[in-house]
C-alpha cells in the first residue's frame, strides 16, 4: 500500500528551484544520488566526445544519454528545462500493475517522461540535479520495490515560473508545473 510521507503531508505545496537545466526523482538510496554526480557524468561524457572526435556542444546530447541509461537501470528519472526557476509539483498514486520493471514501455534516445525505479528506501526526492548527494525534499514515502514513475508537464504553467528564484515569487494560484504518477510494479 502506498502512503504518502509525513513531509507531503506537513507541506500543502512542494517546490523545486533547479540552477543545472535538469531535475530528477529518485530514491534516497540511489546510486545517482551522490555528491558530484552530474560532474562525473559531464566528464564522463566529454570523454565520449573525445573518443569519438566530436565537437564540445554536442556535450549535453551524451548527457542525456547517460541519464537515459540511468532511468533504464531504474536509477532516477531526469528531464531538462529550457530555463531554470521554481517549479511546483502535484503527486498523484495509481493503481499497482502487474508487471516487472521496464516492461510495457521503451525508452527512446530522448529524456523519458516515464521510468521504473527501483526504491530500496522507499522515500522519494526530487531536486535539481546539481544538487544529488544533498538534503533534498521527499516527495513521497511507499514501501521499497520497483514503482512505474510518470511525468506530466504543464508547459504553460512551466513557462510562467522559468526564472523564479525563490518559493515566495511563486504566485499562490499557479501551477501546478509537474504532475507525477506513482504506481507500484508487481512482478507476475
């Protein structure tokens, strides 16, 4: 059974402000979230370039590769943002499928808006991705296993908030930006 955590609960309104172009979900006990972890992927795909004699701009495309293999290891779900500011987000729980992880969908070559992570800790955070490896905001606490995470974006309400810098400058009758759905996955 899913329940919703003592900090959702305590917070009517959950905020992100992002500062790297890119956020994330993920559990607590990821191995994405460490301190240093979209350096260690920015060298790790700048070194890609070099191995493959490509231009220095086309940087952030192996970036997203790299984050696409972390969503299909069920590591963390990421996605980027034309513009930083402050984001707020709605949590919705599903039904439990019947299924294991990864099936019934497949990720593309671009930044999934869906992934199967699998939480040892059972608490989920979201944050900026510069900021893995820091206290960040549990979105939700469910018993640990493999959960189905989807993302709706309100592009309309996002483009209102780009450029924000604190809670306070989000208006109180906006948003929300993000809705996630949560399902647990149960392995037939």
């Amino acid at each position: 059974m899913l329940e919703e955590s003592r900090e959702l609960e305590a917070m009517s309104d959950i905020y992100i402000q992002t500062e790297a172009l890119y956020a994330a979900v993920y559990d607590d006990a990821s191995p994405a979230n460490v301190s240093g972890f979209v350096q260690s992927e920015m060298d790790a795909a700048r070194q890609e370039l070099v191995s493959r004699a490509t231009e220095e701009r086309l940087a952030p495309y192996y970036l997203d590769k790299r984050l696409i293999a972390c969503a299909w290891r069920g590591e963390m779900l990421a996605w980027s943002l034309p513009l930083n500011g402050v984001f707020k987000i709605a949590l919705e729980f599903a039904p439990a499928l019947q299924q294991g992880r990864n099936e019934g969908f497949h990720l593309e070559d671009v930044l999934p808006h869906t992934a199967d992570l699998t939480c040892r800790s059972g608490r989920l955070r979201i944050s900026c991705i510069s900021k893995l490896g820091v206290v960040a905001p549990i979105i939700a606490s469910v018993q640990p296993g493999d959960y189905r995470i989807s993302l709706l974006r309100n592009e309309q309400e996002e483009g209102k908030h780009q450029g924000l810098r604190s809670d306070a400058d989000y208006p109180v009758t906006d948003g929300p930006d993000w809705v996630f759905t949560i399902q647990r996955l149960l392995a037939k």
